[in-house]
C-alpha cells in the first residue's frame, strides 16, 4: 500500500501542473483566436475605408468636371448673348420703337437662359440701354 500512496501523490503533484499549464494553453488559444478575428475585421474595415475613399474620390471628381462644364456654357451663353446684343445695337438705329423691339428680343432671349438672374447693357455715361431682371 505505501507504493500504491506514493504514486496517487506523484499523480496529484502532476495532474496540477498540467492542469495550469491547459489553462494557459487555452487562454492563450483563444487570446490567439481574439487577435485573429481583431485582426481580419481590422482588415475589412481599412479595405471598405478605402473603398469609399476611392469612389469618393472619382464622385468629387465627376463633380468638378460637371460643375466646370457647368460654368463655361454659362459663360458661352452670356458671351453670345452680349456678342449679338452689342451687334445689334452698333448697327441699328436706336430709336425708341427699335430699343422695345430690342428689349423684347432681349428678354425673350434671357428667359430661355435659366442661369440668369438679371442682365444689363450700358453705355459710355453708364446709363442703362438695355436691362432685364428675373428672379428665379
């Protein structure tokens, strides 16, 4: 009997350390499993980040080259629209019926231009030959 004691307490001083040393592999186990799964969901937000980053990126600059075009067909219209009002009026009379019919072809020709708020044509003494205001 003293050997089969001996031998229950060998077992018992062994059995504690590898109960330890299972603890620790296992918290070490899941501590790994932790880093992995912080790890992949860390790498799929800085993939979906620059994602977006990207696509912001060609949306801003879809934007730009609209709002640019945007601007000079502006500028082409108001650049026509003053070419043919100057025109007109270095070559006709300005009389009072020519100066209504004048006005008229002007305004009618800024009503077909949304961009436009208000226009004038002035002279030399910066007096007002020709004027349309339109509120949108």
């Amino acid at each position: 009997m003293l050997g089969l004691k001996r031998q229950v307490k060998s077992g018992k001083g062994a059995g504690g350390s590898t109960h330890i040393l299972a603890t620790w592999g296992i918290a070490g186990f899941v501590g790994a499993a932790c880093a992995v799964l912080i790890g992949m969901e860390a790498s799929h937000i800085l993939h979906q980040r620059s994602a977006v980053l990207a696509e912001s990126r060609i949306e801003t600059a879809n934007l730009t080259s609209s709002l640019l075009q945007h601007a000079e067909l502006t500028f082409r219209t108001a650049d026509a629209l003053l070419i043919g009002i100057v025109e007109r009026l270095e070559h006709e009379s300005l009389s009072p019926e020519a100066r209504r019919r004048l006005r008229a072809w002007f305004v009618q020709e800024i009503q077909h231009s949304s961009q436009f708020v208000n226009f004038s044509v002035v002279d030399a003494e910066s007096e007002s030959v020709l004027g349309a205001l339109f509120l949108a």
